[in-house]
C-alpha cells in the first residue's frame, strides 16, 4: 500500500472532462480543435500511439479479445401456432431477445469508454525480498456508466471463491465454506468498498489506521464510500498512476485506467450489456509448479526452510512426495491447498500411468 499511493499524473474528474469534451465539439468549426473535428489532419492518430510500438521482447504473451458480432442463423424456425412450445425454446427466445438488443445506442458525446489495465502482484520472496515484479494480468474496456462492482465481479484472480486455511496436518481436509466476499477499491483518496453483503468487513478501516501513522500519508485526508453506488463517471483518477484492488484478506492488485475515449453515435462498439467486457489477458496468468516445472500448481507452500521461494507453488505429486513420508508431515510449514477436490484429472492419470508395471 506505502508503495502504492504515488501519483504522477494530475488528478481528473471524468465528468468534468466529458462536458468540457461537449462543450468544444459544440463550438464553431474555428473554436474546435482540429483533432475533434470531422476531418481530422492526422487521421492516423490512434496507430501512431499504439502501444504496440513500445513492445519489447521481455514482454508477457497477451492475448487480445474482441467481442464478435452478432450472426443471424437464417436456418432457424419458430415451431407453429399450434404446436407445443417446449420450455427449453421458451428460456432461449427470451435470452437472445435481451442479448440481441440493439448496439450501444450513444447520445451526442454523451458516454467515456475507460480501459483499466489489471496486473498480478508479485507473489514470491526470498529471503524478505520480493524476486517479482507486477505482471500484466488482463484488461477490461468499461463504460461510465458502469458501477464499479460490475467490473470486480469481472476480475480473475485465485483467491476468488474460496477460503484458504492451512491444511498441512491433512492435506485432503475439506476447505471452509465463505460468507462474505470484502474487498475494496483505492483510487485517488477514496477506499470504495464492496458493502453488497451487509456482513463483509470494511477493509479500508485497517488501512486508514496504518496511514493515520505511516510517514508521508498521515497528513492525507482519505475518504470511504461504497462500491456499489459509484459509477466511473463520477469517479476522480490519474490516468497512468498506479490504483490499488485489495480483497481475500490480503491479495492485492494493482490497476491503472490506461485510457479515456469519448464515445460518439459513429462509435462501433459492442452491445452495452457487454461491458466491462474483456480487451486482452496474459497467457502467463496459470504457473507451473516449482519442483517439476510441468504441472499446474495445487498447493501454496510457506514458513518452509527446505524450499528456495516463499511462497512455493507446487503440483499435488511434488508436494506429497517432498513433504510427507507414509501421510507424515515432515518439518514445519504452512500449506494452503487451491482447490476443494482434485480437480487436475490430467494429473491424477499422469500418476496411474507412472504406477503402472514396465
């Protein structure tokens, strides 16, 4: 969090920045600006800052996603008046009315499309240090009308759904069911926490604590508001700075919205119940794990002194074997499994097939 709360960009109030967009595209064609006007001078404005420009090497396989158009499928026949209508048909007509509304129905420069760019903390330490750094994870592309908690309901991350406890006495003991899912987002001054759930516990009060002391934020005046009552319109960001997504207790994200489009009535774009949908994910979002470094992990592995990273990620097969002797727990450390079942078929196949008589 210390780390987090740097601004480097001025601070903007996205409403103010849509009705000083409408009140230039309003003027006469000497007072707009030659880049808002039909015939823009640089047409190629939006290729010549593209980010693909500044790819390197070094970088993450990310993966772009683009929702497709609607397709008609002329082959399709309602069933006759007379005819029974199963339920099944019923429940689909219904959904492809709602999902086949018309395309994003835009007043004059009346909406902000906002693309927020999400990346994976950095997970491993080595003897007090973090050996990662932030990791592009994935980035969605929403509107200003959008609540904030349509797009946490959006984001991906392990942690959610479950509750990790430490099974390390009995690695096959079954997880703890949840209740409540807190969580808050930090952008500017303000924690707006995810009060859906009249049970969750607000975050931001541990926070606020800490900064009433921590050197360089305890003369901040930091404000609370909820979740789900703040649209992005109404939001005030730095575009570019680093913004901060806490949930599960102690899994933090960081954030950034990378961009801020005016949407006008010649926008293309998909149907409005799309949003926030996804523009691009990380293919490196799933690691493998840490012994065999060919299957997914299964198991999260702290505190212990025979593994060279804390945390350690490893496979079912790996943290059996490397831990326990006939079901025995060997040393002392602290295991939190991912998954309620043994969800890694391909797995558990591998290990049959390994058992097997030459």
């Amino acid at each position: 969090m210390d780390t987090t709360y740097i601004t480097t960009n001025p601070a903007l109030s996205l409403r103010d920045f849509l009705a000083d967009y409408q009140k230039k595209i309003s003027g006469t064609a000497d007072e707009v600006p030659f880049f808002l006007q039909k015939n823009p001078v640089l047409v190629d404005v939006s290729e010549s800052c593209s980010l693909d420009l500044i790819e390197s090497p070094d970088d993450s396989s990310i993966a772009v996603f683009q929702p497709a158009a609607d397709k008609c499928r002329p082959t399709f026949s309602p069933p006759q008046e007379n005819q029974h209508v199963p339920s099944t048909f019923t429940a689909l007509s219904q959904h492809k009315d709602k999902s086949h509304s018309p395309n994003l129905h835009i007043d004059a420069c009346g909406e902000l499309e906002l693309t927020v760019r999400l990346y994976r903390p950095p997970r491993a330490y080595h003897r007090g240090f973090k050996v990662e750094i932030p990791v592009f994870a994935e980035e969605f592309v929403c509107l200003g009308s959008n609540y904030l908690t349509e797009l946490r309901d959006k984001i991906s991350c392990v942690c959610n759904g479950k509750r990790f406890v430490d099974i390390s006495d009995d690695p096959d003991a079954p997880l703890p069911s949840i209740d409540t899912n807190p969580g808050y987002f930090f952008i500017n001054d303000t924690f707006y926490n995810d009060q859906r759930n009249p049970d969750n516990p607000d975050y931001s009060k541990t926070v606020l604590q800490w900064a009433a002391r921590a050197n360089g934020v305890n003369g901040e005046t930091l404000k609370v508001e909820s979740m789900e009552g703040k649209r992005f319109i109404d939001l005030t960001v730095s575009p570019g700075s680093p913004l901060h997504y806490l949930h599960h207790g102690n899994c933090e994200h960081l954030f950034v919205i990378s961009q801020v489009e005016v949407l006008t009535p010649l926008s293309k774009r998909p149907d409005r119940s799309l949003y926030p949908y996804p523009h691009a994910f990380s293919t490196f979002n799933r690691r493998t794990c840490y012994m065999c470094g060919i299957r997914s992990y299964s198991f999260i592995v702290n505190q212990s002194r025979r593994q060279l990273h804390d945390p350690s990620y490893l496979c079912r097969r790996c943290f059996l074997s490397f831990f326990y002797v006939d079901g025995v727990k060997l040393g002392q450390f602290k295991a939190y499994r991912m998954y309620d079942h043994v969800e890694l078929e391909g797995e558990e196949e591998d290990i049959k097939q390994q058992n097997l008589p030459s």
